[in-house]
C-alpha cells in the first residue's frame, strides 16, 4: 500500500503596517501550495464588461441580446454555486431535487430574474 506523506505546514510571518506607516503588529499564516487565484471560469459580469471593452455593443438590440445572455450567465452560475454547496456542506448527491431546490432558491432571492 502506498502511504502519502505530509509535510509539517510552515508558517510565513509578516509585519502589517496601516496605510499611514503605523507598526500594526504580526501575523502568521500558511501558504497553500499549488493554489491558483485566478478565476478558471469568466463570472456573468466580467464577460459583460468584456462585451463592452471589445465594443460588442453597436445599437440598443446589441445590448438587451447582450444584458439576456449574461443574466442567464449570471442565473447558471447561482443555481451551479446553490447545487455544489448543498453537495458540499449538505452532503448531497446532484439529483432533480438539489435542482429543484436551487431554482427555489433564485427565484425567491432574485424574483426568478425580473429585478433588473
């Protein structure tokens, strides 16, 4: 049998100063190895500004084709994040009900995407 082995965890230390200079005090932390911070996927509102930085918007039709596929964008991403943590936290397989329940949820939070 393979056994992994783990590394004790090394603690960085560093000085936290106020914008002012003031001498804050220390703090100690555990980097994580291998954690990348850059978003793997574009979030509703980023690939709406993206629209608007590659002047993808020429007229008013343009702009609520545009505003519709990021707000479906946006409700996707909600309902993914709502079904990944009841799997996560809740400890539930994805089925029709964890679905059903993150469409429950967008639509008494976001009034099923009417309030914009």
């Amino acid at each position: 049998m393979n056994k992994e082995t783990f590394e004790e965890p090394k603690f960085v230390t560093v000085n936290i100063k106020s914008a002012t200079g003031e001498d804050l005090g220390k703090v100690s932390y555990i980097p994580l190895p291998n954690v990348d911070y850059v978003p793997k996927q574009q979030t509703a509102i980023e690939w709406l500004f993206q629209r608007f930085e590659d002047g993808d918007m020429y007229n008013v039709e343009d702009a609520k084709f545009i505003k519709h596929q990021a707000k479906t964008m946006e409700k996707e991403q909600i309902l993914d994040a709502h079904i990944e943590g009841q799997r996560v936290f809740d400890n539930y397989e994805h089925t029709q009900w964890t679905t059903d329940q993150a469409e429950k949820y967008y639509n008494e939070t976001y009034k099923g995407g009417q309030n914009a």
